[in-house]
C-alpha cells in the first residue's frame, strides 16, 4: 500500500479539501445529514491546503485517498484547478467535466478506480436558476461581470454560455483576474466553449479597476464575487465607491467570512435597486452533489428531500 502522511481512516471517512475548512458549516451540516440519509458511522475531515500550494502537497492528499480504503472521496474547493494540474495521472478516469474545464471538485471511488468530478458547471447553474427569473437575459440583455479567475468563475460562465439556452445568454461575460495565468487560462477555455460570444478579460490587480467596470454595465447585469475574498482572505474585489448596475443583480459566492462585497451591496441596495443574493444555496447545491457522488446516494435536487435537507442545514446553520 502506498504510504502517505495522512493517518489511515478508522471508518467510512469523506474530506474536505480547502482553506478554512474548521469555519464552514458542513462540519456540523454533514453529521445531521449523514443521520438523515441513513449514511452509516462516517465522518469528515477537513485538509487545509495553501492557495497554489505546492503540487506535491496535492500529491500526497489524492495518495491518501486513493490508497486508504476508508477514505472514500472529497469535495474540493479554492484548489480545483492546481489539484488536477498537480494529479492528474494519480486519477484512473476524470469525468466529461472535469476534462472540459481543467478542475476537479470531487474526488470519489467506484469499482476500486479513483475518479474525479467537476460538479460547479451543475450545482452553479442549479444555484443561478433558483433566483434568476425565467428567460432573464433574453429580456433584458444584461451583461455578466465575474470576479476571479478560479473553477467556479470557469463553470459559471460555461454554464451561462451553453448554446442550448438559445437567445437567453447574457449579452455579454466580462472576467476579472488579480493575476494575468488564470486569466489567460479562462479565456483559452471560452474560446473552445464559445469563440463568437462577447467576452472581456481585465487584469485588476488593485480593486479600482474592478470598481470602474462595475460602473459602466448595463442595467439589470449580473455582478459576482468569485474570489474567496470574504471567505478565505478578508476584504472585497471592489471598494465601497463601486457603483452597482441599476436593477443589477449582486451574487456573492460565499456565505461565510466578513463578506464585504454583501455589505457594499446592501449600502447601495435602494439606491441601485439591486438584489442581492450570497453563496448559501450553492453551498447546499454543491455539497449534496458531492455527497450523492462520495456515498454512491440517490439525492435529488429539488422536492421534499432536497427541502428537507435545505431545513436540516439551515437549523444547524442558526
């Protein structure tokens, strides 16, 4: 067996791989979903990885997992991309997703094979659609400006641009990158999802140039904070002077942290008209995706199940 520097699992174990894993709500989430779901005597762990840490601290992780035969799989986040950059001869198949967009956000076990996810490009759009009303960009023509570089910037915009919604994309995505890589690496991908759509790349090392795009959307555009900025790292990718697109949407990914970018937002709400949306029901979203996927459930997305799960979460939440 392969020796790693992760102690084997003494029961069915699920991780966490991330920044601030402690802070977040699944470690006391999952336990009252785990009873709900009939899961058995598992647990989770968190693994907190540095951002772009080195590739062999990726390396020893998917080891662990993929030799230890109580670890049974992980959920993924901040690290999707350096993950699979780093692993990806360690998987024995990657899933349609995963090889399109260049991340990994789940990492689960079937038939004695490790196989690896990326689950935002669904549990994003599933995200988005519960609050954006029906056929949105078509009747507006309201502009999209995503704020990192990161797999959730990458899935959400695929998601947006998938030629099946027909007239009812955005008019146009503008992306927004403190480094000039992922940047660069984004845009490569839209050109193989989409070369004819509308699409703008701004290196905003300093938050005044994310300021000055916010300023000049069409109304109605949808503006997001995909940073971790509020979350893992504090502050905001923009400064309280930003001006929000009237009747504008402000969609934080987070739900936990000082969440700067929501108070920014809330400061102009009535102004802007905006509505203002935080990172909560991704969260349930992407976390019963990867449980489904680690634990081989049957979970839906919607329905009584799915509200039942939402309700155990939110009361654990308070």
């Amino acid at each position: 067996m392969t020796q790693t520097a992760y102690p084997p699992a003494d029961r069915p174990t699920m991780y966490f791989i991330g920044v601030t894993t402690a802070k977040s709500s699944i470690m006391k989430v999952f336990p009252e979903w785990a009873a709900y779901l009939d899961l058995g005597d598992c647990r989770i762990r968190g693994i907190d990885l540095k951002q772009h840490d080195r590739p062999e601290r990726y390396r020893e992780v998917v080891a662990h997992i993929k030799s230890d035969p109580l670890s049974l799989g992980a959920l993924v986040t901040t690290h999707k991309i350096d993950l699979l950059n780093a692993c990806r001869d360690q998987f024995d198949h990657l899933d349609e997703y995963a090889g399109l967009l260049g991340e990994v956000s789940s990492i689960s076990k079937r038939g004695g094979k490790l196989i690896g996810h990326a689950k935002d490009p669904i549990t994003s759009g599933l995200a988005l659609e519960a609050f954006l009303p029906d056929r949105y960009w078509a009747a507006t023509g309201a502009e999209v400006f995503v704020m990192g570089a990161g797999g959730s910037s990458i899935a959400i915009t695929w998601h947006l641009m998938k030629a099946e919604h027909g007239p009812n994309r955005p008019s146009k995505i503008i992306v927004a990158n403190r480094t000039r890589p992922r940047l660069r690496q984004i845009e490569r991908l839209h050109r193989r999802f989409d070369p004819d759509f509308p699409t703008e790349y701004h290196h905003t090392p300093q938050p005044e140039l994310s300021d000055a795009i916010v300023g000049r959307l069409k109304a109605g555009s949808l503006v997001i904070n995909a940073t971790g900025l509020g979350k893992d790292w504090p502050g905001s990718p923009i400064t309280d002077a930003a001006l929000f697109p009237q009747g504008g949407i402000a969609w934080d990914f987070n739900y936990r942290g000082d969440l700067v970018f929501l108070d920014q937002a809330r400061a102009r709400q009535r102004e802007r008209n905006l509505r203002i949306e935080d990172g909560w029901l991704y969260f349930i979203h992407g976390w019963t995706r990867v449980i489904a996927e680690v634990f081989h459930a049957s979970l839906p997305v919607q329905g009584p199940v799915f509200d039942e799960l939402s309700a155990i979460a939110a009361r654990v939440r308070g």
